[in-house]
C-alpha cells in the first residue's frame, strides 16, 4: 500500500479539550481515515478532517442497514510510545462480520496501514490522564444506492476516533430480560453489526424506568440461560470459579473475554467456559456462593454488576476486598498502558 494522502485541519481543536474531564466518545479528533468499495474494489485510504459526510437518501444503509463497526482503544505510556491492544482480533473480527453481512472484505493493509497512519497524525490526542484512553472506531456501512433489496455495490470503510474517559464510573444495577432478546440461532449476534445495538435501547430503556442501569440479556428459545450484559460479555463467579458463556451464533467473541480467560487461568484462578442458568445464578445468591457478577468489553474493559432483577426480586452482591474484577482490570489495563510485562504478546506498538 502506498503512502495515505493526509489533508490536515487548518485549525486544530486540541488546546480546546479538557484532558482531565473527558467523557466516553464524545469528543472526536482532529482527523478521520476514510476508503472507499467502488466497481468492486476498496481504493486508496485517505485521512481528511473530521467532517461531516453527504449521502443520497437512497443510500442502502438507511434501507438495509449494512453496517458494522469495531472498539478499539490507544494508550501512551510514560514515554510517550504509543500502543493497541490486540488489533489483529478487531481486524478479523471486523471481516468475520463483514462477510455475515455480505459486506467486501477489507485488506488488512488498508486497515493497519490507515491507522497506524492516523495515529500518528493525531498522536497527540492520545490523553495520558490515567483510566483514559483514545477510543477508536472502525466503521464500514453501505454507500451503493437502491431500493433493491440486495447487497449494495459500494461503501465505506471510515476510522474515528475520541479521546475518552472511563465508560463506566461505580457499580451497575442490572435486569434478566424474559421477554425480549439480543440474538438468536442463525443470527447476527456474533457480528459487531450496529442493528444488534439498536434492537437492544428499547429493552435497555425499560430496564432503566424500572430503576436499573442495564440488562442481562438470555437466550432466545427459552430465556432460562444467562448470555451477554447490555453490551458485554458476562462473568460470574461461583465460590472460587469463574464462569462465561461459550461464544455462537448469538454471542460476541469479545477481545476483552478472552483475555481475561486467558489473564485468570494464568493467575491460577478456575475458569469455566459453559452454559449457565438464570436458576444456577439465583441458587448461587440465595447460598452465598456467587461472589461476583461482572461485564467484559473494550470500552468499560471490566463492569462491576452489585445488584441484578428477576421477577420483582432483587439480589445484591457481596463487596468483596480482593475482587477478581478488580484483580483482572488492573492486569489488563496494565498491559495496555505498558505498565507490566506482556506475557502474552498482546501489545502492539504503533
């Protein structure tokens, strides 16, 4: 791939920001990288200004919604290196879902070429305040124009980025949903597609009129086993084991899920990776064997959950001193932000 064409802004916005009360994604750099599908070929990357974009009504992703996304975080360290977590997995990942969606597949140079290439352009803003991080967002969605319902001949493949504070501050509150589901058997589930994101508010919107903050979403044909937290991937943790669900059709394989796995069998801790029921859970509470409930993603990283709703009951869980949440955020965040050894190779220096 040849050298990316850079237009830079003519005025940056960066001495406007306040590095040290950031919010999550929603400030957004200086720059964007764009590259565009056309007469079956994704063409040159290009980095531009962050800018709004014109599209036809017409455009199949405000018909068909051919759109899929990733989260990926870039840390700098005490001396200023730059750093990804485990890029390679967005990059697959992205192209697992782009087939799902019958969206082109994207060149892996286009993809690490361009941000690396970004990164360096707005390095500096990569905010260095701790528990903070520059959140990148890889998109690509339908361009291609049509009321045919069919695949479209264009698109986009977009880069965005926002320097970013925590996701989460405290502890969440949660509900089992019985009725409405997140994913189903043949679906698109595993996929980072946004229309799985958008069939989730409304659920999620319920839960929080009832006085909770998220939803514990369970399968679909029975509802009796427990599979994903609002928009994470769910731990529990049974006396001294740790058990997720296994990935399918209906669940995401998650970056973060399975480097906890891989961080907390490293530590000695037992990890499960099986089915479990909402039943398991509340026999667990009411036992006082489940110690912790938490979520897993790349945004939040680890969600403590303190409470969690079923059936008009509530169930608190126990504070714990040395949590494995805790324990497992700080070795990942730590091997993020080159802090400690990377045992694993995960880290990925721009």
């Amino acid at each position: 791939m040849s050298s990316i064409k850079t237009t830079k802004v003519k005025h940056s916005k960066l001495n406007e920001i306040d590095f040290e009360n950031l919010g999550f994604g929603s400030i957004f750099s200086d720059h964007m990288l764009v590259c565009d599908y056309k007469n079956g070929a994704w063409g040159q990357a290009e980095i531009i200004p962050f800018q709004p974009m014109s599209l036809m009504p017409s455009a199949k992703i405000f018909h068909y919604g051919q759109s899929i996304f990733e989260g990926m975080k870039a840390y700098k360290d005490s001396d200023a290196n730059t750093w990804l977590f485990r890029p390679e997995e967005n990059f697959n990942r992205l192209n697992k879902s782009a087939k799902r969606l019958a969206i082109p597949e994207l060149p892996k140079e286009v993809f690490f070429e361009g941000l690396k290439a970004l990164l360096k352009v707005d390095n500096d803003w990569i905010p260095t305040t701790a528990g903070s991080s520059l959140y990148i967002r890889p998109i690509i969605f339908a361009t291609g124009e049509g009321f045919h319902a069919s695949p479209a001949d264009g698109y986009r493949f977009l880069i965005a980025t926002a320097p970013s504070g925590p996701y989460f501050s405290g502890k969440v509150s949660v509900l089992i949903e019985e009725k409405y589901s997140r994913s189903a058997n043949g679906g698109v589930g595993y996929a980072k597609a946004g229309g799985n994101y958008a069939g989730q508010f409304y659920p999620t919107q319920l839960a929080i009129e009832r006085g909770y903050n998220q939803v514990i979403w369970t399968d679909d044909n029975t509802h009796e086993y427990i599979e994903e937290a609002g928009a994470m991937n769910i731990f529990i943790r049974i006396d001294d084991t740790l058990i997720t669900g296994p990935t399918s059709d209906r669940i995401l394989d998650g970056v973060t899920r399975k480097s906890i796995i891989d961080i907390a069998k490293s530590e000695g801790i037992a990890v499960e990776v099986r089915k479990f029921t909402v039943s398991e859970v509340i026999d667990a509470s009411n036992n006082g064997s489940l110690k912790e409930m938490f979520g897993a993603g790349t945004a939040a990283v680890i969600s403590p959950i303190s409470s969690f709703g079923f059936r008009d009951q509530d169930y608190d869980l126990p504070e714990l001193e040395k949590s494995y949440a805790s324990l497992l955020k700080e070795k990942v965040t730590s091997i993020q932000t080159n802090t400690a050894d990377d045992p694993f190779g995960w880290r990925f220096k721009v």
